[in-house]
C-alpha cells in the first residue's frame, strides 16, 4: 500500500514477496474504518479516492464481522471511488448492507467483462493440466485468466461495449461464446440467457461507470488530494516477474498502476510494500522455505491461513528475505507494514531465509525458472524468540527487545524501514513507527 500528500501523485499498495495475501485480513480491515483520527496508521484511512489498478477482484474485507465488500468501497467518513482500467471486472456488485455503496463504487469503461464461459474454462484448463501433466497451477477458477486470454487475443469485450449498441455488443459475445466452445467441445452454456442477465446488468451499472482516463486525469490534476492505489495480488504473482507459470493473470507490481489506470510514471508517489512476518502460499508452486513441519502447522493454525477465495489451506513457511529484496528491486518499496508479528509470539526462536545455494554455491539472485527454485538451499539467520503476548502492544516501546531485533534485522537486510508493524485484527493494533 502507498500514498502520498503531494498534489497530483498517486499512491500504491503491493503485497511483496509472497504468493497470498500480504496479511490484509489480520490487521489492516479495521484499521481502515470510522474516522481519520481513529484510523491514522492506515493511508487509506485519510485517502480522498481509493483506486484499483490490476485484476483479480476476488478479495473482499469484512469490517467488523460483517458481510464482505469490495476493498475500498466501505469507508462513510471520506468519498471513496474506485476506477478499475484495463482489469477483468467481475459481473456482480454487492452492497453488504453499506450506506449509498452505488455512489462510491465507480467502474471503468475500460474494463473488461469476465463471464461465466470464462469461469467453466478456467475449471476445465485445471482439469485438462491435472490430466496432461500431473499438476494444475491452482487457480482460483473464477474466470480470471481466460479472460486476460481473450483481452490478449483481441476478442474480450469492455464495459464500454456492454453500454453502447446492444445488439453489436451480442453478437460479439455469442461468436466469442463460440469460440471457447469449439476449443472446449464439452463447455455448455446459456449464451441467451446470459445475454438477458447483461442486459439488466448494463442499465444497473450505467450510472457508475466513467471514463477512467479523463476520471483520474482530473483526480490528479485538480485540487490537492490523497489517493490511495490498492494492489489485488503479492508481487510474486506477477505475469511477468512472478514465479510462473504459478502466477495470476496481471501486473500485481507497482508498474501496472501505470498501465492498469492510466496514468504516467510520475505520478507515482510511496510505494509501500505489505509483508506477513512470515511466509504464505496458496496452491502449488517452488516455496524455498516451507515448512512442511510443526512449524509451518503452528504459523497455518495460529495465523488462520486459509485463502479467501478458494477455502484452501496456505502452505507456510519462514520469512524469506531473497524473495523480499527482489520484490523490493522491482518496486522501490519506500516503507514497509510488517503485518501479523503476533504469529510469531509462541516461538522459541525464529528463522528467517537470507539466501540461497544452488549445487553448494551461494547465488545472488532470485531464479526466473522454477525448476531451478525448487532446488535451491536456503540459508538462514537463527533469532531469538521473545515468548511474550505482543498483541496488547500499541507503540515501540511496549514490544518486547527480540521482536524489535527481528523487525531491525529485516530492515537492514532489505534495506527498507518498517513503517507499520501489526500485532493483531483490531484498528488499533497496527503500531506506526514513524
């Protein structure tokens, strides 16, 4: 997550080296919520526009155990639109019992559509990899890629299609309805009735959607505001620099700010990477320092590491600074929220990766194939556990001196300050440290 005061210059959020969520349900939903005052540690607590960038909208927050909604969409106390360019935008929209959450909520015209072809593709390509290799990348079969498959072949069709010509926007949808059925002979699908539902989809959206260039051009270029970037995905699962081909189907690093809402590099302001004291992942895929163990059941049992999504258990692990630096290398983290230190508190003592070796000689870098990764050694430093309750913490001082040395040392191994660290759910329990 990021953001920035200065007039005219965007913030983001990016979840750094990891393959699951950066620890957003365990510390960051209430700590969002009520007033500016209430919620300064967070940024997005005094942000005047929250905006997403990549796709995958498949995460939502429950503030305070209710329902779930769209990140971002759920603050009373400051406007809060939203403007998702060039992103699969999922065809459904959910109040959640929030207050005016139509007024908030604004699409992008350029946003593509995912529908429900592409959700019962994205369950057969799992099926036809299981069946051909033995494996499957583990989606979270909601559509997601088969739709970036046809944003990339020229054929997907955009919110702006779905809200001009009807019967050009249908005729469209069912040759790209055939499509998918003549590479899936098996794929069934009510492409009229699908048709019928979009209709009254696009009439309920129409009041939302605007054109999202012209949208954040004007946000950047008006009156002084804050504007808070929220990333969807961990940078490690990155199209292009995650571990693929077990990624997802975007650019979840800071570059896709500029090319999934439009805007220039320039306007880039923090850039602040959310990482858990630990190491999660979800689905299959290298995992250098998994802890296939007691250690990694206790992070899995006590961090409640299951995928948000899917219901799947998150595979855990020791934090893992070879991934973090490299997640740092490509976004220029200036700050970091340690999240979910509290994890940790039961432990005698805490390992954290700090590099690798291939064949018995150390390697300087984070390997692009994942054959490779999943033969690495991984190093690691031996710290002292604090064994004390760190969730009462609420300032530096009330930490116990082993936990300070374990949030210094990812410091200086990363060579970004931690910014935030948290120690439980509530709003309060993210401890700001400068």
């Amino acid at each position: 997550m990021a953001a920035t005061e200065a007039t005219g210059q965007a913030a983001r959020q990016v979840g750094p080296g990891r393959w699951s969520g950066a620890g957003r349900q365990h510390s960051k939903p209430d700590a969002v919520r009520g007033s500016v005052e209430e919620a300064e540690p967070w940024p997005r607590a005094w942000a005047q526009g929250v905006r997403r960038a990549c796709g995958n909208v498949t995460w939502t927050e429950a503030p305070r155990g209710r329902g779930g909604h769209p990140p971002g969409g759920a603050r009373p106390a400051l406007p809060c639109p939203r403007a998702d360019s060039a992103a699969c935008c999922r065809l459904r929209a959910t109040s959640a019992g929030l207050k005016d959450w139509e007024k908030r909520l604004i699409i992008s015209d350029r946003a593509h559509l995912v529908f429900d072809f592409h959700q019962a593709v994205d369950g057969l390509q799992e099926v036809q990899r299981q069946a051909q290799e033995g494996k499957n990348i583990g989606t979270t079969r909601k559509g997601i890629g088969p739709a970036y498959s046809s944003k990339a072949a020229r054929a997907g069709l955009r919110v702006c299609d779905l809200l001009s010509d009807f019967d050009e926007f249908s005729a469209r949808f069912r040759n790209l309805a055939r499509q998918h059925q003549s590479m899936f002979p098996t794929l069934e699908t009510d492409v009229e009735g699908q048709l019928k539902k979009l209709k009254g989809f696009a009439e309920r959206i129409r009041p939302m959607v605007r054109d999202g260039v012209y949208f954040m051009y004007e946000a950047l270029h008006g009156p002084p505001k804050k504007i808070l970037v929220e990333g969807a995905n961990a940078a490690l699962l990155d199209i292009d620099f995650g571990t693929y081909p077990f990624v997802t189907s975007s650019n979840c690093t800071v570059g896709g700010v500029c090319t999934g809402l439009g805007i220039p590099p320039q306007n880039i302001g923090e850039v602040y990477g959310v990482v858990k004291a630990y190491t999660t992942r979800v689905g299959v895929g290298a995992f250098p320092t998994e802890q296939i163990n007691e250690i990694g059941d206790l992070l899995q049992s006590r961090g409640h590491e299951w995928g948000v999504t899917t219901g799947r258990k998150r595979r855990c692990g020791w934090l893992d600074l070879m991934i973090l630096r490299y997640a740092h290398m490509i976004n220029g983290f200036t700050a970091l929220a340690l999240t979910k230190l509290d994890i940790l508190d039961t432990l005698d003592e805490v390992k954290v990766g700090v590099s690798y070796k291939l064949s018995g000689k150390r390697i300087p870098y984070f390997p692009a194939n994942q054959e490779i990764l999943q033969k690495v050694e991984v190093e690691y430093e031996t710290l002292p556990g604090w064994k004390t309750d760190t969730t009462g913490a609420r300032k530096w001082e009330d930490l116990p001196p082993q936990a300070q040395s374990y949030i210094r040392f990812v410091e200086n191994h990363v060579g970004v300050a931690v910014k935030w660290v948290g120690v439980g759910k509530s709003r309060d329990s993210m401890i700001q440290l400068f």
